[in-house]
C-alpha cells in the first residue's frame, strides 16, 4: 500500500454540471482501482470556459463539444481526440408530493405542461431546446406567463418552494437525484434532445500522463456501465 501510495498522482477535473451525478461515482470506481486522486469541480459549461479562460487552472475539461473546440481553438485545452464519453438526456420533474404525471407520449406531455402551474427551466443549451419544443408543440405563448428562466444550478429551487403544481425541465441525472423532486420521465419521443460531453486534456496540464490516463479510463466498460446506471448513456 505503501509503494501504490507513493506513486499516486493527482489531478483536477472540471465538468459540466449534469454529469455530477454520474461523474461522481465513475470517479469513485477510478480511485478505487488507480489510487490516483481526483479534485472534482461542477459548472455549467459556459462557467467552466470562462473560469479557464480567467485563468483557472485544470488538467481535464469535460464540457459540450462547442465549449471543447473553443477552448482548443484558444490554446488552451490539447489538440487530438476528443472522445466521447457520455450523452445526457432531458426529462421533467416535480415535487415528490406532487402527482406522478404520464408523460409517455407526446400528447400526454403536452397536456401535462399546459396543467403546470409554474414551468422552469435554464437559460442555457438544454433550456434553450427545451424552449424550442414549447415552440414545436403550440403551447410557448399559452405557457409563458407560467415560465421561470434561471441557472442551470437554480432550476429546482422554485419548484421546491412552491405548493401548487410547479415543474422543472432540465437533465434527467440533476433532476433523479434532487432531494425533493422526482423524475416524471423523459421527454417522448422525438422530442428528446441529448446533451454530448466530451473530454479534454488541458495544455498546461503537469500530469499529462495521469490526465490522459483518466480519460482512457471514462472509456472502459467499467466506467460506462457506471454512467448508464446513473443516467448518462
């Protein structure tokens, strides 16, 4: 134990907000059986660039593709693969002692939202295609009076408060694992929209070796099994 301890290294590792769930647990199972530590920070992708390009300092980003190329464009992450690792689907939710709403078909998501009293959900990607469906379905004018635009981290919160019958539109992990609200179910059919994450190592990285270590870890069939047993597929 000795030995692996001393040679255990350690790396930062900034990530998209919706994977923490997932990510966190992959992790766990990648400490487990390297004895490398992993400092593990949650953002939204947007925070996560901007918190780079302030300087912060990290080994591996795991962002949005778009965010990924931005960053390589700037010189900050590594040209090369960007693997895959995982794509993130988009449900709605409620308080747990609201009613458990069918929203198996489309028509049956539709007349669920049009009963909502509030309807919230984030300012950006995954709320952006979620404002795009609202769209799609004929309902966005009926609704807007009923919608709460926030951060992604802030969805929940006036759900939570409230004691009628409030929603929330975002990532299905964030959504299963929030004390207090309950998963209603994804979005059907062709109304789904996954978010991709992809991972990067960082130019400046010290640990190259271990970072890129880490990422070929998020590849292994252990780590997907991780990822699709806690939402992200």
């Amino acid at each position: 134990m000795l030995t692996v301890l001393a040679h255990a290294a350690g790396i930062k590792v900034m990530s998209d907000s919706p994977l923490e769930p997932a990510l966190t647990k992959v992790v766990d199972l990648y400490r487990q059986q390297t004895h490398n530590q992993v400092s593990l920070v949650f953002d939204p992708s947007p925070a996560v660039k901007k918190r780079i390009d302030d300087g912060e300092a990290v080994d591996v980003v795991i962002v949005q593709p778009d965010f990924a190329e931005d960053l390589t464009k700037s010189g900050k992450a590594s040209a090369g693969d960007r693997p895959i690792i995982a794509h993130v689907g988009v449900g709605l939710g409620n308080r747990k002692d609201s009613p458990a709403y069918d929203i198996s078909t489309v028509e049956k998501f539709r007349t669920t939202l049009l009963g909502a009293d509030l309807l919230v959900f984030n300012s950006v990607k995954s709320g952006q295609a979620f404002a795009s469906i609202l769209d799609q379905l004929g309902i966005a004018e009926t609704l807007k009076p009923k919608i709460v635009r926030t951060t992604p981290n802030g969805i929940f919160e006036p759900v939570l408060k409230g004691s009628g019958n409030e929603m929330v539109a975002g990532t299905i992990p964030l959504i299963a694992t929030t004390p207090g609200i309950k998963l209603l179910g994804p979005l059907p059919g062709d109304l789904q929209s996954t978010l991709t994450y992809t991972a990067v190592v960082m130019a400046n990285t010290s640990q190259r070796d271990t970072a890129e270590g880490f990422i070929k870890f998020l590849m292994s069939p252990g780590a997907k099994e991780t990822f699709a047993a806690n939402g992200a597929r």
